[in-house]
C-alpha cells in the first residue's frame, strides 16, 4: 500500500514515520516547494496540484498541514476527486474502543484518547496529549504536545489549543481558538481570538 503526503514538513516527517510503522510500504511527499527533493528521505515527487496522478485504490493520502485552514482545503479537494484519506495511529498511543477518530486525523506517539471520545477529520493529537473521556475535538484543530482535556470537553472546529495546555472537565471553546502554551482553561470560551495564562483570558 502506498501513501502520498502533501506537506514535507516536520511535521511530515512524523507522519511519514508513523505510517511506515503501521506497515504502508511506499511513502511519497507532494509539496509545492519545488527546491524540496525528499523529506525523512523520503522523495518529494511534485507539487500538490500532482495528487490527481496517485488517484488509485492502492494508494492513500494525508495532508501532513499544520494549518488549519489549508489542511481543510486541501483534504476536502482530494476527497472531491476521489481520493483515499488516511488516519494515522502511533502504535505507541493508546485509543479506546469505543473512540471515533475522523479521516485524515493522526494520533501521535503517547497521546491517550479515552472512552467515548469522538475526533473529527483533520484533527492533529500531537505527541503525549491526552483526551479524556466523551470529549468532541472537532474538524481540523490541534492538540498540541503535552496537553490534556479533561472529561466531556467540547472544541469546536480550527482551534489550536497549545502546548501543555490544560482543559478543564465541561468547558467548550468555540470555533477559531488559540489557547497559548501552559494557558489553564476552566471556564467556557465564547468569543473567538487568543487566549493565555492561568486562567486563560483573551489577549
């Protein structure tokens, strides 16, 4: 099985190494860089607009994108033309049965996605976060590393919720977040922009 992904970033090249750990035995890059030769050694073999030419039942794609936006726009075109979209899961994360995790979502090495918990498409669980019980992460937003959701918190779609943030149990955060680095959030977050700080308060 082959895998195509658009982004050769560093974020890429974690992808890239979880894929090959869940057995895909060619890995491609598209990015539209076009100085990139390969990323995590891995080739660079065009730029995005060249998906079109791996439209096949043999291969997948994933759009290894930090931003929010252009992992959505880029993830529903290939969808659009017919294309296979990928989750990915580190052997080394730990996802109950009774999760749901969304095409196009990658779960990375240590991170906890607990019982009831549902995860749209999209959506990055980065390294060692956790995400507690009957939680909703929605489409396109970023957990990133170190951090922790408590039980049935709800984020809406394109947060980015920052490293080593913590989510207290019952709290919803609207669409188009940024909770800062080491932010504290233990109330609702209503209106969209940029929080920081313990407790998070709009900056």
């Amino acid at each position: 099985m082959r895998i195509v992904f658009i982004g050769a970033s560093g974020h890429g090249k974690v992808c890239a190494e979880i894929a090959k750990l869940v057995g895909y035995k060619e890995i491609l890059f598209l990015d539209d860089n076009r100085e990139l030769k390969e990323c995590a050694r891995y080739a660079v073999v065009g730029i995005l607009d060249d998906f079109e030419r791996y439209l096949n039942d043999n291969t997948d794609f994933f759009v290894s994108i930090g931003n929010a936006e252009s992992r959505k726009r880029i993830q529903e075109k290939i969808t659009m033309a017919g294309g296979q979209i990928a989750t990915l899961v580190h052997p080394q994360s730990v996802i109950s049965k009774d999760a749901v995790l969304g095409e196009g979502t990658v779960s990375m090495a240590g991170a906890v996605i607990n019982a009831g918990a549902v995860i749209g498409a999209g959506v990055i669980v980065n390294t060692s976060s956790s995400v507690d019980h009957d939680c909703i992460i929605r489409d396109f937003s970023h957990i990133a590393v170190g951090s922790h959701l408590c039980g049935t918190v709800k984020i809406e779609e394109e947060c980015w919720i920052g490293a080593g943030v913590t989510v207290s149990n019952n709290v919803s955060i609207c669409r188009g977040c940024i909770i800062g680095a080491g932010a504290v959030v233990i109330q609702n977050i209503e209106v969209p922009g940029t929080y920081v700080g313990v407790p998070a308060r709009r900056k």
